[in-house]
C-alpha cells in the first residue's frame, strides 16, 4: 500500500472516530438526537450541521476543528515529498477513471490543488509528470497524433 492510501486510509479512521452522527429524514434526525441525549424540542442551539447529512454536539465541534486543522497541517507537510505525491497523484488519476476522461481536474480536485499550484512549484510538477507517465504506461495508453 503507498504511503498517500495509507495516510487517507489514517484520517478516514480518525474522521469515523469523531461523534458525528447521520440523518436524512425525519424519522433518522429523531433517532439521531435520542443518541446524542437531546430533545426535539431542545436540540436546536445545541447541534451543528456539518453537510452531508452530518451533525455533531456544539459541545464536541473543537474535536472536528482539531481533525480539519491537523489533517491541513499533515498535507502541507506531505506535499514537500515528492514521492508521497507521486503516490498521491497516481492513485488520485486511478481511482478519478483518468483512463477513461483523460481529464485531470478531478484528480487535483481530490488532492486540493489547482493547475497553477502544479506549474508553479517544481517538486509537485516533477511528480505530477511522473505519475502520469507511470500511469499511463501501466494502463498501456499510447497518444497518437494524426497529423
């Protein structure tokens, strides 16, 4: 397993971790506060919408802002190694069915980076390059030009 899968495969364990608890109707948002120890009619100051169907407890949202921070500061520190980007970015262009779009924009949108982010710095171009040629051998894809 690379080292990109494993830490992804890190902060999934860490994000489960964490009391967020999922509801996507009235029956499932019932159930969810009797677990959380609130009331129907006395939850509404005491939990926070997280998206996707997600709340936590005001009371535990630092344990969310601590994932989010630490899993930022992870990443920027990460992304100075080139061979975890390599990694990063070969996986990211697998598992976005790049073979198949020959679109990139997925790829960096799952790693949170931009076009100009990837010209402008050597070490993730470097790797970008890499893992793109990597992948595209190991897919047995050839570019023809019909000129």
């Amino acid at each position: 397993m690379n080292k990109y899968q494993e830490w992804n495969d890190k902060l999934v364990n860490k994000f489960n971790d964490l009391p967020i608890k999922f509801a996507f109707d009235d029956k499932q948002f019932k159930e969810m506060l009797k677990e959380m120890g609130l009331s129907e009619g006395g939850y509404k100051n005491k939990i926070l919408h997280v998206g996707g169907g997600g709340y936590i407890k005001k009371t535990d949202d630092h344990l969310l802002q601590a994932y989010s921070t630490n899993r930022k500061e992870e990443y920027k520190e990460l992304k100075k190694n080139e061979n975890f980007m390599y990694e990063a970015f070969y996986w990211e262009l697998d598992n976005n069915k790049y073979c198949i779009t020959y679109e990139e924009a997925e790829t960096l949108k799952a790693l949170d980076l931009t076009p100009e982010e990837i010209k402008n710095n050597k070490l993730l171009s470097t790797a970008f390059e890499k893992a793109l040629t990597q992948y595209l051998k190991d897919n047995e894809i050839t570019i023809k030009m019909d000129i």
